[in-house]
C-alpha cells in the first residue's frame, strides 16, 4: 500500500499578542476570525479563508502539544489571491501596512505567480500572491 497526505488540515502561528494578530489578518487580509472548543474545555482562536484554517497559539503559553521551538515572526506564508495586486497595494495602504517588496515574480505551488511582500505584527513574512495564466 503507498500511504500519502492529500491537504494540509491547518497551520499553527505562534503570535505575542492574538487580538492583535486576529485584528491584522482579518483587516489586511479579509479572514474570519472564530473562537473554537478544544478537547480540552478550552477555548482558541483562529483564522479561516477558503476551507483552509490557522490557529492562533499564544506565544506566552502555547497549546500542547507544540513545535520544539515555536517563536512569533518565524512563519513565511504565501497566500493565492483573485484579486489583483494593484488592488492589494491600495487596499494595504488605506492601512498603513508597508509592502516590502514587488510586485515580483516568482515560483508557486502549480506554477508562476506575481507576489508582493509585507510583514504581520509578528514579523512573520506574508506574501500575496496572483498566479500567471498563460
């Protein structure tokens, strides 16, 4: 039997602050942000987009169990967009959010993509991205 993974369920960020990490991604980037049940009794917070999801563990006391090192602003991230990033870069400016780099091409999953770059509170690096048809 050839045993394989088909998705990815969901990612973890370690973030120092979640409100504020909560706040970003939900105003910069358009995710919803829901509070779910753990097994535990507790309660956790995280992002959803699409039918992908990230939680949210918080740097002071992660959710066990956890990475051998978790630390905020370790992540890169790429993000597909429909919208354009000419769009992107207006709608990012409206909130004072510094794009670092682009628009640039570059190599995605199923192939080319034009990226912009910026940073989440965290300084975790978060490229948006538009894949090249044709």
């Amino acid at each position: 039997m050839k045993i394989s993974v088909q998705a990815l369920d969901h990612l973890v960020l370690t973030a120092s602050d979640i409100d504020a990490t909560a706040a970003f991604y939900r105003d910069a980037l358009g995710m919803e942000v829901f509070d779910f049940d753990v097994a535990d009794g507790t309660r956790r917070t995280a992002l959803g987009f699409g039918t992908q999801k990230i939680n949210l563990h918080a740097a002071q006391s992660p959710f066990q169990p956890h990475a051998d090192r978790p630390m905020p602003g370790s992540a890169d991230l790429c993000f597909l967009s429909e919208t354009m990033l000419a769009d992107w870069q207006a709608h990012l400016a409206t909130l004072g959010v510094v794009i670092e780099s682009g628009p640039v091409n570059r190599s995605g999953a199923t192939g080319p993509i034009t990226s912009i770059y910026l940073r989440d509170p965290d300084g975790n690096l978060i490229e948006i991205s538009n894949r090249i048809i044709g």
